[in-house]
C-alpha cells in the first residue's frame, strides 16, 4: 500500500488511524517497550541482509593469484621435480621448496595485512551507519537508533534527517520529502493528509512531521533497493592513482632488466658449454641451472614491481582513520585525509563548533529594561504572559518527562536554551501546549533566518508567533511592549535603541534572538501563509555560548601551519566579530562582512574580496557556497565544516567537506567527507595533521624502497653480467621483497604525525611527489650500497680472506646479511627526509620497532637454520659484527646527504606556498 501509493485503500482501512489500531498502537502514547521483541518478530527488524565479508582464507586466494608469484610457484614446483631427478631426495627438494615456502610467507604477510585493513573498514562502515531518530515510546518522547525501530513507532521528522522506514503521515506542517535517492526526480514532493505515504532512505527537505512506520527492513522499498545494488568499495585516492603510475614505470623497468639479465646468463651459459665442447650433451644440472636463471629473472621483477607503494597509502589511510575515530572524526571517503593534508583555508561554523553548543539565557531585554538571567525575573503578569507563550509555542523542540519524572528538553541547543528560560520564569509547557491549538508552522531554516507559528488561543483569538535573528524579526515589529508595558509605535527612535540594546548584547559575545506576536483579525486559511509583518516585539533575549577550551590553541596550530580560519556563520556580525577576536581568527587587518553585502559584489569583487575576508556573519548557505567557489577558482583547497541540510552544496563543492556529528543533519552527513563526532574545531586540525602524516609517510617510503629497488637490481644485473652467476638467488630476493614492500609500509606508512609537522607550510598539489631531496638521500644511499655490495662481489674472498671450498657461499651469505642489514639501517634512515635527528619519537612508534626486531630476528634465523632453503651458511660472530658497520655506516652517510642543499624546502614534502595549490595536472 505504502509503495504503490495507493490512498483509496488506506481510507478503506480507515486512514492513518485505522493502520494505526490495526498494528496496536496508540498515536498518543506509541508502542510500549514491552512489545518490541514480539513486534520485530512480527514484522521484522529495520535493518537488510548484508552481504558477508570476505574471510581470511579469500584474501589469501587473491594474494596468490598474483602474475609473477604464479610462474614462481611453477618455477618451485619444476624445481623440485628436476632436484629430485638429478639430486635424489631430500637434497633435490630444498631449492624448489625455499622457493614456494617464500611465496607462502609474502602470501600470509600479505593477506594478513588486507584483512586487518578490511576489518577496520569494516568497523569504520559500522560507525557510520549509527543513526538515530525520535519516537514517541510508553508515552514519551525519546531518542532511539533507527535499526531499533518497529512497525507502530511514531516517528518524528524534521528538517534534514533521513526517513528511517516506509510509514504514513499522521500530521506535520510543510513537509517536503526529497526522494532523488528512489526514484531519481529532483523535485521535492510534499506531504499531507491528501499524500501521506513517506518511503525510507528519503529526506527531509523542509517542515517537521510525525509518521507511523509502517514497514521496515528488507520489506521496505529503500531495501529492496539497496539489495540489489552491490558494494563496490572505495575508490582510489588520488595518491593511490599517481603511486600507482609510479609502480608500473618502475616495473617496466625492472622488467627490462629481469629480460637483460637472463639473456646475459643464459648467453654466458650457454658460451660456457660451447667453449668445454658440451654443448652437444645436456643433462638435467644443465635444466635446473636454466631454470635457476629464470627465477632469479623472474624474482628480479618481483623486487622491482613495487606493489608496496599503494599498499602504503592504503595501510597509511587506514592507520590514520583508525586512529582519527579514537579522536571523534569519522573519515568517510579515504581521500579525505590526503586532501586534508593539502588544505590551505577551513570555512567554520562558529556555533558548536567553535563554541561548546551548551547555551544558556544571560540576558533579556524586555518592557524597555536590561535584565541578568539568574533565577526568577519579576515581569508583569500580561508580558510574562505572552512571552510564554512565545517560548512554549513558537519552537520545534519539546518539554518531555522521563519515566523517573525527571524533565528534560528534546531539541537543538538554542530552542533548548529558550525553553530553559521559559521553565525558568515559572511556566508550564504541557498546560500552554494543552490550552493553545497550533494551526500551522513555519520551521526556522538558515535561509529566512526565522520561525514562525499561528495558533488559536482559549478565547478564540488567532495570534501568530515569530522568533528568529534579531534585525530580521525587528524589521517584522511596527509595535513595542514599552516600559509602561503599553503597545507602543516602533518609532524610529525606539527601533534605534533596541538596535543599540541587540549590538550590546553582541559585542558580549552573546547570540542576540527577538521574540514577536501579531493577533490576526478573524478566521486564519491555513492554506495560506503566516503573517510576515505587522508583528509587536516581546522581549530581545542574548544567548551565552562560549568557546570550546581548546579552540584557540587550534587555531593558532592552523595558523601556524599555513592554514587560514575564516568563520561563516549566520550570527549577527558584531556577536561574531566578538567571538573571531576572542579565538584569534580575526586580526586587526582582516575583513569582517555580511553576507548579503557579500552576495551583492560583483564576480570581480568576490574574487579580489574572498581571500581577505575573515568573517562573514548573517551568512546564508548560498553565502557560503559563493565564497568556497571563489576561494577554490582562487586555487586554494578548502575545507569546509556545516550541519544542515543547506550546507551540503557548500560541503559537496569543497574540497573537504565536515559534517557536524551531533548537531548536523543526516543531509549533511551523506555530502561531507568525515564526520566530526564532537563538533569540536580541534577535531578537524587534528584530520589537517594527520593528513600531512599521511603524505610525508609515503614519502618516506617511496625513499625507501626506491633505494632498494636501484641496488637490487644492479646488483644482479652487473654481477649476471660479469661473473655469470647472480650473488642474491631468488628466495633471498623474496625475501628482501617482503621487508622492502609489506614490511616496510607497515614500519614506515603507519608512524603517528610528529609537533614539526603543524609548523610548516601546506604541500602544493603541483608539487612532484619525489622530490629534490628525495632523490638526493635515494642516489647518496644507493651508491654506497652498490659501491660496498659491488667491492665484496668481485673482490670479497681476498678482502675478507675467504678460502676453502665454501669461499663462495660465505661470500654470497655475508654479502646477502650485509644488504639486508644496510636496508634495515636505511629504514630508520628514512623515518625523517630532511632533519637529522631520525630518532625522534622513535620509541612510541611500537610498528616501528616491532618490524625492525622481527627483520633482524627472522634474518638470524634463515641464515643461520635456513641455509638449506634459503642457499646460505651460518657465519662467525665477526663477520655479523662487520655486516653490522657496514649498515650502521649508512646513518652518518645520511646526515652528510642531508647538509648538501637541494631545494629550498622547509620539511619534507612541505614548500613554501605562494599563490595555493594548484588543480592536480
């Protein structure tokens, strides 16, 4: 009935009503607690049948499907057949089997790693889900998660939410439902009596209603719409796509390289036979030595395909997200936090975010007087009256009572703090809530910048309430409650001095509203709209909202950083000029505007205005949207924070949009790119910080394993070249590959930011990602490595005095411990590009150290009691202890590379930023 919208038989059911008795509800009171398990049995629960994630053993499937580990695999297994044919067994199986027990490991590591990242996107995907609604339940009026909703709930909505399950409407007031996300229209449909049905996964564009859920779950049309769509997962980020062009460069080289040095082995082969006059004969030795060439080839483009780099970002972005939701920021798209290390300027709200969102009343001006809110006023009995009513009608919040009789207030923070105030003076919510019939309501929206209401009072009188920003609502008055609590002309005299009384309430930093009324003549149609003039003002209340402790420490962070904070609020000007000079976001020089100043610019103007404006108050959403345009054609990269639901064309053209956790819309959530759980300003810098991490992370991984990539495979190819014979074999490769690519990004791509990081300029996204420096530490450390791997490869017997019929494998062993252990040292190299101090905050990084300990153990190991396998022998202590130095001698090599200057930069990745960043070429 709902779906196909069939009206007829929901009046032959007896309308909303009728369902209402026909599911054993009450419209009053709601369903009882009692009956949800029994309902939800019944009708089932509001949440769809997901599909099951991927187990572990799937990961480890995918990790082998991998191209090169595949011919590995079979290089393995052929190994092992022609060894068991010419060397009998067991002799014949370690080659083949060293080399398929590699593969095993890379594959565990490997699936080990995607499938804790899975389970944090899993546990992220469970945070965002967690929505809640009001229902009115055993007679009150609560707050519960739409997944604990039941067939009979009543439902409240109100602008900005999500419809949480297919009901019908029982009674509201403007209620527009946009519902492009079901059948794709963009005009908003409005619902009342004549067209009650409202369809979950919808959204509330405009007025408040109540509902009765009528289906829920997979019976529900958005279900059955979500069922057949199949998650595809997230995108790649921007960095993942460039990382990604990296990789396969590198790769194409390195395989041009495998292709070089297995034609030079197989040519000096194959000259080798010829020369013994051999080359007629063949024997399986000969077989298993071509085959040997061609996975040292083969492993030589597993080295080089540096498919570490965006299991880096990945591995980064996860770090980062999982620890961003500790701090109360839920990032919803992985680009975010790359972005966000990039963002020159943050666009704020001042309410909640900037300030605690905890308000209360400080000071009224009514009858002509200024008074302190602290316990009960003395105000006339006519006045105190109609400001009550004011208070308790005019508001889309509601006086409930909890079960222990306690009462508490359900609504946003400043409807919250008038009603307090209301409770305050002596009133009764229920009684005038009881005694006054409300006829129709406006609801505020942050574009008319008010709300207004009409009722019928007790004695027929129609009388129509306003409330709202204070120049706004004063524009409305042509009357005045004066000091002789008489109605009075609104003069212009008398408009100047409320005027006067509104900029001294602001210049306190106080949130300045005015309440009115206007008694309508006769019947009111109410099919026509509220009174939009001729209203009589009651009383100018000032709001108290202070900062949040840590704002001004935030901002100053951002400034340092090169990040400016402009706040766009809809306050009145002098309240926020206040506030902006009490958290250090406006200076003596910066520009403060209205909006509607701002909207009457030319495009010229804006442009030339926008960078200099720090403040812009009386803003409306297209005020806001207009400035994050014209800062973004400016080539800054914004961040913008909102909470309703007109903010989300400003945080969809942003290039980073925050949504408000606890006062933001479901609207603006659904647009922005991460959720701020507290609404604290603190919060988004800290996303600024570990966005930057992100990115200097990754770059320091990149210098890591370009080092390694360069000397690996020189190494081979000149040594193939030379002596025939490649010095590393293809399991130690392996090996090298797993500390290079999984290990290394798990040591390097997850350390936490560092204080220097909020002190630097933001990166220019035109910036190349390698840059100067980069590649002055990457060429310095790799022609030490070559220089020193290449002396011991071609004159290592002599020097280290090697003799006897092992020479050669004691050669190549140390020659293997000696590369590992200057990659080892080159790791804690890499942990800062420019500064020399490399161990700073090194001991909190525990993934840091713990990777370091396990590479240096598992190394012991498969020298020491692996040789078989990993075609090595144990060595004496000295020549560990030499191995050692020589990679200990890369950290002060290191800190020579860092004293030559090659740009001039201020930390790595970070330079000076002159006109901001530019759109990514």
């Amino acid at each position: 009935m709902v779906q196909n919208y069939r009206v007829k038989i929901l009046r032959s059911l007896g309308g909303v009503k009728g369902v209402a008795e026909a599911v054993q509800v009450n419209i009053d009171e709601g369903v009882k607690s009692t009956e949800l398990a029994s309902r939800q049995e019944t009708y089932g629960v509001n949440k769809y049948t997901e599909k099951p994630s991927k187990n572990f053993f799937m990961f480890v499937w995918e990790a082998l499907h991998d191209l090169t580990l595949i011919i590995l695999m079979v290089c393995g297994a052929v190994s092992i057949g022609v060894g068991l044919a010419t060397e009998g067994f067991p002799d014949g199986l370690y080659d083949g089997l060293g080399i398929l027990l590699s593969i095993l490991l890379v594959v565990t590591v490997t699936a080990v790693s995607d499938y804790r990242q899975s389970l944090q996107f899993k546990d992220l995907d469970k945070e965002k889900k967690k929505i809640s609604c009001q229902v009115t339940r055993d007679g009150c009026r609560k707050k519960v998660s739409i997944y604990d909703l039941v067939v009979g709930d009543i439902v409240h909505l109100s602008i900005g939410d999500q419809v949480p399950a297919d009901g019908i409407f029982i009674s509201g007031y403007s209620l527009l439902i946009d519902e492009s996300s079901l059948t794709g229209e963009s005009e908003a449909v409005h619902i009342d009596e004549k067209k009650p049905f409202v369809l979950g996964g919808t959204k509330v564009q405009d007025g408040s209603a109540k509902m009765l859920i009528a289906a829920v779950g997979m019976r529900t049309e958005w279900e059955k719409l979500m069922e057949t769509l199949s998650d595809e997962g997230e995108n790649e980020t921007p960095l993942q796509v460039k990382l990604n062009g990296v990789a396969t460069i590198i790769g194409k080289i390195g395989l041009v390289f495998a292709v070089l040095t297995f034609l030079v082995l197989i040519v000096r082969f194959l000259v080798d036979k010829a020369m013994r006059n051999n080359f007629s004969s063949w024997t399986m030795s000969d077989a298993l030595s071509i085959l040997d060439y061609f996975a040292t080839a083969v492993t030589i483009i597993v080295v080089a395909v540096p498919e570490g780099l965006p299991l880096a970002v990945t591995l980064s972005l996860a770090f980062a997200m999982k620890k961003l939701m500790d701090d109360k920021a839920l990032v919803r798209h992985l680009s975010a936090c790359e972005t966000m290390g990039s963002s020159t300027c943050i666009c704020t709200d001042k309410t909640g975010t900037l300030t605690t969102n905890h308000m209360v009343v400080d000071k009224i001006w009514v009858s002509g007087q200024i008074q302190v809110v602290k316990e009960r006023l003395p105000l006339h009995e006519n006045v105190s009256t109609v400001l009550l009513q004011c208070i308790f009608e005019c508001t889309g919040s509601e006086v409930v009572k909890g079960a222990n009789g306690q009462t508490s207030i359900l609504g946003t923070p400043t409807e919250s703090a008038i009603l307090e105030f209301g409770l305050l003076l002596g009133g009764d919510f229920g009684t005038v809530r009881s005694e006054i019939k409300l006829l129709k309501m406006e609801p505020f929206n942050s574009k008319k910048k008010n709300m207004s209401v009409i009722t019928r009072l007790p004695n027929g009188q129609i009388r129509a309430f306003c409330k709202g920003a204070s120049e706004i609502v004063l524009q409305m008055c042509d009357k005045i409650i004066d000091e002789s609590l008489e109605l009075v002309e609104m003069t212009e005299e008398k408009a100047k001095a409320v005027t006067k009384v509104i900029n001294e309430f602001a210049d306190q930093a106080l949130r300045t509203l005015c309440l009115a009324y206007v008694d309508v003549e006769g019947e009111f149609d109410v099919q026509k709209g509220i009174p939009a003039l001729g209203y009589t003002l009651i009383a100018v209340v000032g709001i108290k909202d202070p900062l949040r402790p840590g704002v001004k420490k935030a901002v100053k962070t951002c400034s340092a950083a090169g990040i400016t904070v402009r706040m766009v609020t809809g306050d009145n000007i002098n309240t926020t000029r206040a506030i902006a000079k009490e958290c250090g976001i406006l200076c003596d020089n910066g520009v403060a505007i209205e909006g509607p100043e701002f909207r009457n610019k030319t495009d010229q103007e804006k442009r030339s205005l926008a960078p200099l404006i720090q403040v812009m108050a009386r803003s409306s959403p297209t005020d806001k949207l207009e400035l994050v345009k014209n800062l973004r054609a400016l080539s800054e990269v914004v961040a913008v924070t909102g909470d309703g639901t007109n903010d989300a064309p400003a945080l969809h053209e942003s290039d980073i949009g925050f949504a408000m956790g606890i006062a933001g819309t479901e609207v603006a959530k659904e647009q922005a790119d991460v959720i701020v759980m507290d609404d604290d300003f603190a919060t988004i810098v800290k996303v600024a910080e570990w966005g930057r991490a992100v990115y200097i992370n990754i770059q320091k991984f990149v210098q890591f394993q370009l080092t390694v990539n360069i000397v690996a495979l020189m190494i081979n190819f000149v040594s193939a070249c030379i002596t025939g014979s490649a010095p590393l074999t293809a399991v130690q490769l392996l090996w090298v590959n797993l500390i290079m690519d999984t290990l290394g990004a798990l040591a390097l791509a997850t350390e936490p930011p560092n204080d220097g990081l909020m002190k630097r300029q933001p990166v220019m996204r035109t910036e190349s990602f390698i840059t100067k420096t980069m590649w002055r530490n990457i060429i310095g450390q790799s022609v030490y490595q070559m220089a020193v791997l290449f002396v011991l490869n071609f004159a290592g017997k002599p020097i280290l005095n090697l003799h006897g019929d092992n020479a050669t494998a004691i050669l190549n062993t140390f020659i293997f411990i000696t590369f590992v252990f200057c990659q080892v040292f080159n790791e804690v190299n890499s942990r800062d590009i420019n500064e020399i101090n490399i161990f700073r905050g090194m001991l909190s990084s525990w993934v840091f150290i713990g990777v370091m300990l396990s590479t240096v153990v598992f190394q012991i190991i498969i020298v020491e009691f692996l040789g078989t396998f990993a075609s090595t022998v144990p060595l004496d202590w000295d020549l560990w202890l030499l191995s050692i130095a020589i990679g200990f001698v890369s950290m002060p090599i290191a800190v020579v590379l860092k004293c030559i200057p090659v740009e001039r930069q201020h930390h790595s990745g970070y330079v000076s930023l002159s006109g901001g960043p530019e759109e990514n070429v």
